[in-house]
C-alpha cells in the first residue's frame, strides 16, 4: 500500500491506525518515483484536475485506489471516474465519506483479485495441460511455484520434448511474450527487446520475457539479457527505459554448462529448476493417459477407447527420448487409430533407429519383451480365473495349460 505524503496530516494519522497489522505500506511525498513498483496493490493519494487517465497511467501495476481532493472535481473527471469504477479489474473511491470502510473494501476487493488469479492459475493446471498430469510432476509444480514467487529470473532446464513454454504458460497465468530462439533469429529477438525497449517494457508490464533455447543465444545477447537481468532498465542512447517485468530462460540442459556464460549462472544462483523427463517420472504415465483421453473424448463427444494394461505397463516402461512432445503425439495417433500396434511399432522404431544402434547396438529382444510379455500373461491369467470363478483346474485348461504350470505361474505374478 502506497499513501501520498501530501495528504492533510489528520488524514495521514486515521490511514496510519486503520491499515491492518499485517499489511505492509510505505508514506512518500513524492508518489510517482515508485508508482510502477509491482508492490503497489492500493494507493491512497492526492488528485487534482488534471486527466485521471495519466495518473492511472503511472500506477500501471496497482488494482484499487482511494482519491482525496481538495477542489469540486469537473465533470470530465467525474464521467472518467464513473467509467472506470464499472469494471470488474479496479477499485476507486473519491474523497470517501468513511475512510476505514473504503480501506477495507479496498482490501477485500484485492484478496478477492489475488483469489480469482490463483483460480485461473489452478485451472490452467487441471484442465489445459496434459503434460502436468501424476504425483511426480505435481511436486516440481509446487516447487516451481515457490521459486517464482521468490525470484525475479528463473531458468527452466530440460530435456528437448519436455514443453517448457507449458510451464511459463502456467506459472504467468497465460501472461507472457515468447521469444523461442530455435524459430526466431536472434537479431530480429535484439532487436525487439532491446532497440523497441520502451514499447517492448510497456506491452509486457510486470509480465514475463520468456526466452526459450537460450542455449542457441550468443555471448553478446546474452550480455545484454543478464544486464536486464541485473539493472531492471535498458539505455537506448541516453534514454534510461525501466524493466518492471520478469524474464524467465528456458535451456536444454546437456547446454548449460558450456553455452550459458558465468554472469548469468551466478546471478540466478538458486532459481534454476530441471524439469523431470518423462522416464523419470512413469508414475505420471496413468494420469496423462486418463487426461489426454477425456480431452479427446469431449473433443470428438464419443467415447475413446482405452489402452490395454500390458501396453500401459509398455508405455511405462519405454525410454521415451522424446519425452512429452512424444508421449503426446503418439497417444493422438493411438486415440485417432485405435491402434495399439502403432505404439509397439513406433517405440520398437525408436529403440532400433540408427542414432541408438550407433550408441548402444540393437537392441535385445528380450528387454523390449520381457515385461510386456509378463504383464499380458498375468492379465490372461486373471481373465481365465474370472471366467471360471476362480477354478484352477478349468482355468489352466482354458489357457491350454498343465494345472502344475497354471498354479507356478499364478505363483510367480502374486495372484491369490
């Protein structure tokens, strides 16, 4: 909460005593030096005559506002004022008749505004992204969400498939300018950040820069971000243009140690997060499958079918090297198709193409085969009892099976 200093000083000493214990606010006689911090949710101060339009203009960031004025306001402000306090994004009262109740309305409307913009956050999370489905990268959600609440500048590392651009997407609520350094060239990038500053700055406010492949970057652009970084303004010339917003990089991480210079890594010291593969977090696999398959169902509006446990337990177990963009391609194929063939195919592909045969050799049948195999046959297994109520004797026969065999491999899967 800002409070102008030019205020009648019984005015001053009722805010003082009015603001609540918990809210942090600071007195200034000169308001308009720190109009565009971000902290700035409510500004009580001075107005005159001039256009309200201007000093709104100044206080970009902040969403309510208590006006006092000493003179009869014209009508032009008037109809200004009447105009803007019909929206649902600004709260403004002029010359309150009781001043405790409009600082509490005030702060209620900014709770209410905080609460709504975590509620389209929670939303995006849920509803928009296939990719933050499971246990596992619910964790580094929540971890993502601490550090970006705490850092100005967040590096995001991954694997190549691994969507960052979902992650920026989610944590600015939708609020960001994407620079992607492997589509864009990097002169036409420096250009817009740097040469266009000033309109740049004003379009992304306190938003986010998000610079992705940051890797692909030269050391000179990458001097010039990491002085953003450090300064929060950019001179063109003489003309100093502030930077009130957010820059978040996305890197591959086999780059980070070799394409990202010392500047930068000791400036963002611990707001660098790496992003799970998809290997490293199969756990996730059930929920995303669940997710990407109501999607698709509501899309086409008939029901999709749904993979087989033994080409789930398949799916768990691939390597997937092109992680989320990937998994999300061939699922699509695979709820388009109805095809489980395809996903054996296009994962024996992968693991037999030449880059991998170069690396490892080919593969061994049994690795690809081994749990596939085992998953379907306790699958089949439970079928033939279920079918049987449970007789032993008649399920072995209907497996084509001797009883011993039958009982050594209900041993062998744990089924009771």
């Amino acid at each position: 909460m800002l409070v102008d200093e030019r205020l009648p000083k019984n005015f001053l000493n009722k805010i003082t005593k009015i603001i609540p214990k918990d809210v942090f606010f600071a007195v200034n006689d000169d308001i308009f030096k720190v109009a565009k911090e971000e902290i700035w949710n409510l500004v009580i101060m001075k107005v005159d005559d001039k256009p309200l339009s201007k000093v709104l203009e100044q206080f970009a960031f902040a969403r309510a506002f208590i006006f006092f004025s000493d003179m009869v306001l014209s009508n032009e402000l008037l109809k200004e004022l009447r105009n803007l306090n019909g929206t649902s994004e600004m709260f403004i009262d002029v010359n309150p008749k009781i001043l405790e109740l409009s600082i509490k309305n005030a702060i209620k409307f900014i709770e209410k505004s905080e609460f709504v913009e975590e509620l389209i956050s929670e939303k995006r999370f849920y509803n928009l992204f296939t990719n933050f489905q499971g246990p596992k990268i619910r964790k580094f959600i929540l971890r993502l969400k601490e550090l970006f609440n705490v850092y100005q500048d967040i590096a995001l590392l991954s694997e190549k498939g691994c969507k960052r651009e979902d992650f920026c997407n989610y944590v600015s609520n939708g609020e960001f300018l994407l620079f992607d350094l492997d589509k864009i060239p990097e002169p036409s990038i420096y250009f817009k950040i740097f040469e266009e500053a000033e309109k740049t700055f004003r379009q992304i406010g306190n938003k986010v820069i998000f610079l992705d492949n940051f890797d692909n970057s030269s050391g000179e652009f990458q001097k010039n971000v990491y002085k953003l970084m450090l300064k929060r303004f950019h001179k063109n010339g003489e003309k100093k243009v502030d930077f009130f917003g957010r820059i978040l990089l996305g890197i591959n991480e086999n780059n980070w140690e070799n394409n990202i210079i010392g500047d930068i890594k000791n400036l963002l010291g611990k707001a660098i997060l790496r992003i799970p593969p998809l290997r490293e977090r199969v756990e996730d696999i059930p929920y995303m499958i669940d997710h990407i398959i109501a999607i698709y169902s509501s899309k086409l509006k008939k029901t999709v079918s749904y993979p087989s446990n033994e080409i789930i337990e398949f799916l768990k177990n691939y390597n997937w090297p092109g992680n989320f963009e990937e998994f999300e391609n061939l699922m699509t194929e695979f709820v388009i198709a109805g095809n489980e063939n395809n996903i054996l195919k296009h994962a024996i592909d992968k693991m037999t193409s030449t880059e991998n045969i170069g690396i490892k050799g080919l593969p061994k049948l049994r690795d690809i085969t081994k749990k596939v195999v085992s998953q379907i046959e306790k699958d089949l297994i439970n079928r033939a009892l279920e079918m049987t109520s449970k007789n032993k004797k008649k399920a072995s026969k209907l497996l084509g099976i001797s009883y011993k065999t039958f009982v050594q491999k209900m041993k062998k899967h744990g089924i009771k």
